[in-house]
C-alpha cells in the first residue's frame, strides 16, 4: 500500500493499483450556476491478493465515489489504474472480464437481491452468464452458498430473499460476487444495515474470503474499530481526500492525523462502553468549495497558519505509513524535537 507517493510503474504485487485517481461531479450548485463536487482527490492504493484494505470516513468522505472508479462504474476524471500491471484505457468501458474480476458487494441486502427471485436463481445467473457453472449448475449454487457459510446449502437454495435474515441476504449478495470468480472484492459499507449481533460473521466471512481464497477485498466502513478488527491496511479519508493510510495495528495504535485520532476518540471503546461523538467537533465542508488549505483545518485544534494555505502533500511517518498533515512535515518535527531537546 502506498498513497500519494510518486512512483513510475505499477507495483508488482498489486492485482489493482490506483494512482492519484480523482472524481469530480457537475452540479447545479443554484438557480443559475453550476459547480462542481470534488468527490474524491488524488487517490493512490494498491490492493494485493490475500489483504483487506479498509477505507474509513464520515458520510460524505468520498469512499463509495472511490469505490466506484475502482470498480469502473465512475469514470475517472483524472488519474490512472492498472489491473495487474496493465494500465486501463480510462476512455474504455470496462469489459465484462473486469466487471467479473472486480465485485462489488452494496450496503443494502434487501434493495439488492430481486425478490421476486428464489436464491437457486439468484446465484444461477452469472454462472450461467460467465460460463463458470461446469457440468452441474445445481452442484455450483450448492458450493457457493457453502463458501458463504449457509449451510444446509440444500436448505437454503430454493429459498426467497424474503424468507432470509438481513444476515443471510448478504451471503447470498456475496455468493454472487464470487460466482464469477473475482479477484477483487469491494464491500461498501456490507454490515452497517445489519443487527450488531450478525455483524461479526459476515465480518469473518471475508476475512475467510481473504485467507482462503486469496482475494484482494476493499471494505469500506464509518466504523474504525471494525476496520482495525478486518483490515491488514486502513486508508482514511475526510472530504474527499486521504489523510492517513497504513498497517491497520499503526493505525489503530499510533494514529498521526488529527481526524484519525478524533475517529479513534468516537469509536466506542469495549473496556470503557463511553463515546465521544464527532458531531460535538463541527461538521465535514461542502465538497463543493471546499476548505482551501488542508480541508480538515476548520475543525482541527492544531491548526496552523500554513494549514489553511496550502494542502499537505502525504508525509512517509513510518515503513508504509503515510499522513497527510502539516504537523508531520521534516520542519515541523525538527522544530518540535527542538523545543523538546
Ligand atoms: N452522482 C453524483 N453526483 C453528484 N454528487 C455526488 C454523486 N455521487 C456522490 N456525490 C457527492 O460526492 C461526495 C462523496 O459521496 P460518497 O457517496 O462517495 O460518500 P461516502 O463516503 O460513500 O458517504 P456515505 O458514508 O454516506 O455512503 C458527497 O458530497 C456526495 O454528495
Ligand atoms: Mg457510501
């Protein structure tokens, strides 16, 4: 994982890789004018087989608009991405292999299942549409609902989605991205609808889907303690742009940016059951004239002259460790070992 960092090819390693990818929308912004969203700004990750990259943000942050450009619903309005290793013409629609190799599992289980359909049909489909059923589709929705863990398979394949708990509807949504045989797997926001108690299994299940079957999953959350609990990587992100991206132990342990640590002091805390909110320190800008400067300045307590001037380029704080903050710039931090020495 790297973010913001120059670099001249693609890594490697990475299955999909984005550089410096933006979104900008047109809107009508009154009676008369028009203006324009800026969604998501200059976005770099890396998604490796066999990792979970979590992305965290208030509503509004940009994480679905990113999710979209990776997925390529969302044309990119500048930047680039390559899938393993190839750059994808960003004029091209995506063609039906990358639509198969990149999944995308949405927030609402109820509002994405057709429930006028039984599961059996549900998971047929794309098996059937992608060839990827072999000689006995029966025997290939059975293995797929066994993967997602709804077992008996048999007890569960001739079922309506409305004779399913909120739970099992999303193993049924992600039975279907796998049918197709993804590589990578992007789960917007997949257990914010459910009942707390079910939250960790569909959790565990992908975690699963990482260990077992070497996908790349993105998971996209407001929720930072459940992206410490999944991720291997956290990308947070505020107005539109990244400000912390790291291992998620260092993140969790040693956040750098002041909005990190704010949604660390929001996310309640087991041992203690208090929470802080973050309604009580203002409210995330417009994104359609944003904050000059560093968009967080408004609401950040260490705010600096050059804060509201400038926008952070992404400081390296440790091995894979990047924050975009004034307070981490090379003068800064001497100056501040300075006045501790
Ligand atoms: N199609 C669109 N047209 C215009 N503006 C859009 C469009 N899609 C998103 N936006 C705007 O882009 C910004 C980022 O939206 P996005 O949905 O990516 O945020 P999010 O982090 O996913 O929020 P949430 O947590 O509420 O799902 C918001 O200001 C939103 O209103
Ligand atoms: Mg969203």
């Amino acid at each position: 994982m790297s973010a913001g960092n120059e670099r001249s090819g693609p890594e490697p390693t990475a299955v999909l890789e984005a550089v410096d990818i933006s979104k900008h929308f047109r809107v009508r912004a009154g009676r008369f004018r028009r203006g324009t969203v800026h969604a998501a700004e200059n976005i770099s990750l890396a998604l490796r087989p066999g990792t979970v990259t979590a992305v965290v943000g208030e509503s509004g942050s940009g994480k679905s608009t990113l999710t979209r450009m990776l997925a390529r619903t969302h044309k990119l309005t500048s930047g680039r991405l390559y899938f393993k290793g190839e750059e994808i013409d960003p004029r091209a629609a995506a063609t039906k292999d990358y639509r198969s190799a990149v999944q995308l599992v949405l927030q609402d289980p109820f509002a994405s299942l057709n429930p006028a359909h039984t599961v059996r049909y549900i998971l047929s489909r794309p098996l059937q549409i992608h060839h990827k059923a072999g000689d006995d589709l029966q025997e290939s929705v059975l293995g797929l609902l066994r993967r997602v863990a709804l077992e008996p398979a048999e007890q569960f394949i001739d079922k309506y989605p409305h004779e399913l708990s909120g739970g099992q509807r999303q193993r049924v949504s992600i039975a279907r991205a796998l049918a197709v045989e993804p590589e990578v797997l992007i789960a917007d926001e997949p257990v914010s609808m459910l009942d707390v108690s079910i939250r960790l299994g569909v959790l565990n299940l992908l975690a699963d889907l990482r260990d077992r079957d070497q996908l790349a999953i993105v998971y996209v959350t407001h929720d930072i303690a459940s992206a410490r609990y999944l991720a291997d990587t956290i990308m947070v992100m505020y107005a539109g742009k990244v400000v912390e991206v790291g291992p998620a132990d260092l993140i969790a342990n040693a956040p750098q940016h002041p909005y990190t640590k704010l949604l660390l002091s929001a996310a309640p805390d087991p041992e203690t059951a208090t929470k802080t909110w973050l309604g009580d320190s203002g409210a995330p800008p417009s994104l359609v004239s944003p904050p000059s400067g560093c968009r967080f300045h408004p609401r950040c307590p260490f705010a600096m002259a050059v804060c509201s001037q400038q926008a952070p380029p992404s400081f390296d704080v440790a091995a894979d460790h990047h924050v975009a903050c004034w307070l981490h710039s090379p003068e800064q931090v001497e100056a501040q070992s300075g006045a501790l020495g």
